[in-house]
C-alpha cells in the first residue's frame, strides 16, 4: 500500500517529538556479553528503494508458423505469450530480422500430367502479386490456409484471385479436378500425384538441391534467446532422402556393341552418365550375358542368341549401377559357364541382383536395400515364362512369374516396412497405350502393396497409370541401350524415371526422357523435345483409377 505525502510529513514529525521526550532519559550503556548475539543491520543507502518484483519477460509466437514447427517448438519452463509482439521480450516469426532457427522448404507443384517442368521466381512472384506470367498465367495458386499465411508473412498478402485456398487434405483432387492448374505445398505433404516443378533451376526433391538459394526456402527466426528454445532444424534433412533411378532395356550387342568398339567402352555413358552416378541407387536392366569368348559383334545380326564381350561391363561400372535386374529374355542365350561368370562379375563389384540368380530358389528372393534410413526392396519375374526362364533347383537363369508367391512377398515386405519396387520382363508390344495383359499382371503386384511397378521388356515406351494414390505403374520405359533407332522415333525414345522415397515414405517421381544419337548414345532431350514427349506418354496413360479394384 502507498501512503500520501502528507500522512508521511505527520508521522515523521511524531517520531521527532518522542526522540525529544526521550533524551533526557538515555538508558545506561550495556555491555553485551561474549555470548550474545549481535543483530546484524543493512545500513541505511541514500537514492536506494526497494523494488518490486521483476515482471516475467513475454514470448510472441507469429500465429503464421508453420504448425509443424510450432508443435515441436519447445520453450523455457514458465514462458509467458503475449498476443502483442511489441511488448514480447523474445519474438518467434517466418522471415524477420533474428536469429534463423530453422529452414522451412516448399515445394511448387502441379499434377503428374503436367507438361510443364520449371518455373522461374520472377514468374512466381509476379502470379503473387495478380500479373499473370509463364505457363501457368492467369491460373491462381492453390494452397491451404496455413501456407497463404506462411507465405504472405514473407511476400505480403497476394492480389485479389491470385490465390484460391483449398483444405490441405483435399488440395491435391481438387489440382487434379481444375486442371491446368499448380500448387505451394510443405515438404513434409509431397505425394507421388504431384509433379514437383523446379524454381530457377532448385527442385527439393533433388540430391543436388541448394537450400539457401532456392526461392521457397523460408527462414523461421527468433529475436532474442535462440538458446533457451528447441526447435526443428526444418521440414527436410538431406540425410533422410534416397533416389532411386529405374531404367528399361540394356543389350550390349549388335550395333549398339559395334558402335562402342568404334567410339570406346564408356561413349554410352557420356551424357546420361552424371545423373545415374548421382542416384543413391542406379538400377540396370541387362538382358544379356557376359562372356569371355563372345565373338566380336555384328551391327547386321540376324539371329537374337546374343552375348557381351567380358570388357563391356566397364560401361555398368562407369554408369554406378547399383542393383542389376536379372528378369530379361536372353539371360540365358549363351552358356551356362556365361551366366555363372555373370553373376560372378556382379558379385566382385558388389551389384546384387535379383529376378534371376544361381537356381531358383536364388532368383524368387526379393533383394532388400537400405539406405538413408529408408527400407527400399525389389522383386521380379519375367512374365514370358518357358525357354525364357530358365532358373530351376539346379541350373541358373531368369525366374518365370509365380504370381500368387509375388503377391505373398510384396505384402510381407510391406508388413517390413519396406518401400517396394517390383518390375517385369513381359510381352513386348509397339505402342504406346499399355496392353491389356501388361495392365492386368501389373495391376496384380500394385494390389499387393507395391509402390512402384516398372516394365523393363519395353522397346517402345508405354503410359503409366496411378494405380491408387501412392503407387505408380510404369509399363514400359522404352531402350536404355539398345540399337533400335531404324525403327524411327517410337524405339529411339526412352526415359529413365527418378523416384523419390524421403523418411522410409515414397513421396515423387520424375520422367527423364532421352533419344539415341546413333546406335549406342542416348542424349537428354531439349525442353521443347520433351514437352512432345510427355504429351505422348501421357495421352497415352490410364488417369482414371480402378474403383472396382481398389473397392475389393
């Protein structure tokens, strides 16, 4: 309680009188004994007065944080919020001027069928403010409600129409529904039916992906004691992301083994080689045997019993295969002694394989793989059976499809926690749209709980299909070196895909077209090569998905 000036003036006049009657009547000194005890006393200091308890300092929480990071933000016991960032001691916000506390990536994406692939920040940010530019222009944004709020903390509110929000859990069919469309959506919610477009050249869902200069990296900072918090670093850790890269039919042979005795092992490799070396897992398709007495090759060969010369393999090594897939026809062309020293060669470099092996029993094993933490697992057949299967209890070759033991495996390494990869040899047809056959023993393996099902007897690329949400079909990704380019533009087309698996979830994939040079050389294809190339592939794909099948 305060007291007023002048019941203080009274009180001290009062306490002067008393020491004026008292005065006269000092009591006589007293000499205080050994062991008494002598109060201590704080002397009296002028311009001193107590103070009143310190008021707890504030934390202001921007309410535009992501609520992702605002879940794991963790801070001093007793923090106090104010809703009023002025009066907070310590702010937490996306952008800012403090100390960064974490990075939160966006990815710019469309639906899978999209033609596009790249857009640029100047472009983006010009859609932001409602002046419609690149492929995308006059089409809004779509976002949810959290990511506008993230964003317009960075970039300012966005024009009038620029935007449209949506739900984040129905933002992706209602992209699907209105297409053309594109989308901002976190990291953390890639899904494989978004096509993720790269900014300036950045895509998050690349190996060589530069957080600091890509243009949906959102910095997430703290003013003022950034060491009494924890918080996540960010939505993405490079550590927790595998690529695997899947391709379609190699066969050293005939003019395409020609043209490399001319040119060099290696030719093959030198434009496509980078990106497969880049992949944490490089998968081959190599349909033919090694031998150390395959005769020298014939660019005009007629018959289709073929070998490798033993030195050729350099272009496997040279390419970083990872994983070699033994499902293809003419596994078993040569010799015995030429499939055992096969499975030799892989054996000494490290490359296991699969759908193929020293007997049976090898050939039916799934080939589990980890890395970066994710549980990644292939399985295959070849779907031809007969004289092209030839693995029994005793002899080496190719496994003929058990589809009943697939579908078993698949659900077992599902119920591992393993993102799955199951591929074919299977009939070979030369078109575009998939045959009949190819989407019914497909649709099998996807049924069973494969994510990703790929054709590798492909000579001429095929559509692909969304089986269900999370899993991909693609039946058939054309020749990966293979001397078929006389056939015309059909056969001298291919594609590699990228897939994407992030935290043990698979989360995209990439179409990477190419065409052959010559008879040997396959060369990535301009962006005007490709946009005719996925228009194509994707005119050509099943969109609808199977109700009937994924009801039962």
């Amino acid at each position: 309680m305060r007291l007023t000036s002048l019941t203080q003036r009274g009180l001290l006049f009062l306490l002067a009188l008393g020491l004026l009657l008292t005065g006269c009547n000092l009591p006589a000194a007293v000499t205080p004994s050994p062991d008494s005890a002598v109060p201590s006393v704080t002397p009296f200091q002028p311009g001193l007065a107590p103070t009143e308890t310190e008021a707890a300092p504030l934390w202001w929480l921007s309410p535009a944080l992501p609520e992702a990071f605002a879940a794991e933000l963790a801070l001093p016991d007793g923090a106090q919020l104010t809703d009023d960032p002025a009066a907070a001691s310590y702010a937490v916000e996306v952008g800012g001027d403090g100390e960064v506390l974490a990075h939160w990536v966006y990815a710019l994406v469309a639906p899978f069928p999209t033609i596009a692939e790249e857009i640029s920040s100047v472009d983006l940010q010009a859609a932001w403010a409602g002046r419609g530019a690149g492929p995308f222009a006059g089409t809004p944004l779509l976002l949810s409600d959290e990511t506008l709020a993230v964003l317009s903390a960075v970039w300012g509110e966005p024009a009038g129409g620029a935007v449209q929000t949506v739900p984040a859990e129905a933002l992706l069919d209602a992209a699907w529904a209105q297409q053309p469309s594109w989308a901002i959506v976190p990291f953390e919610e890639l899904a494989p039916r978004w096509k993720v477009l790269s900014v300036d050249g950045q895509s998050p869902i690349w190996k060589s992906f530069d957080l600091t200069s890509y243009a949906l990296t959102l910095p997430i900072t703290i003013t003022n004691g950034a060491e009494l918090v924890t918080a996540p670093a960010g939505n993405r850790e490079a550590g927790k992301l595998t690529t695997v890269l899947m391709t379609g039919v190699t066969a050293l042979v005939r003019a395409t083994a020609w043209e490399m005795e001319r040119k060099g092992i290696t030719y093959p490799a030198e434009d496509v080689g980078d990106v497969m070396r880049e992949a944490d897992i490089a998968h081959i398709s190599n349909e033919v045997p090694f031998a150390e007495n395959c005769p020298r090759p014939d660019p005009a060969q007629r018959g289709l019993v073929f070998c490798s010369d033993a030195s050729y393999i350099e272009l496997l090594d040279v390419l970083g295969t990872d994983v070699v897939e033994l499902t293809g026809d003419h596994f078993n062309d040569w010799t015995r002694a030429a499939m055992e020293y096969t499975l030799e060669q892989y054996r000494q470099r490290g490359w296991p394989y699969y759908g193929g092996g020293a007997d049976i029993h090898e050939a039916m094993q799934p080939l589990r793989m980890e890395n970066n933490g994710n549980r990644i697992a292939f399985v295959g057949c070849n779907g031809k059976g007969g004289a092209y299967a030839s693995a029994t209890e005793s002899y080496p070759g190719t496994w003929a499809c058990n589809y009943e033991y697939m579908e078993s495996t698949i659900r077992q390494l599902v119920d591992e926690g393993y993102t799955v990869i199951a591929t074919f040899q299977h009939n070979e047809v030369y078109q575009y749209k998939p045959s009949d056959t190819l989407v019914r023993d497909f649709g099998r393996v996807a049924a069973a709980g494969a994510s990703i099902v790929s054709g590798s007897q492909a000579h001429q690329p095929h559509g692909v299909e969304f089986y269900s949400p999370d899993t991909l079909i693609t039946y058939g990704l054309g020749n990966m070196f293979f001397d078929q380019i006389i056939f015309g533009y059909d056969t001298s087309h291919g594609m590699m895909v990228r897939h994407v698996v992030y935290d043990n979830r698979y989360i995209s994939a990439e179409i990477l077209p190419f065409v052959f040079v010559d008879y040997a050389k396959p060369r990535w294809l301009t962006a005007e090569e490709r946009a005719e190339f996925l228009g194509i592939i994707f005119s050509n794909s099943i969109w609808q998905p199977r109700q009937t099948e994924l009801e039962e």
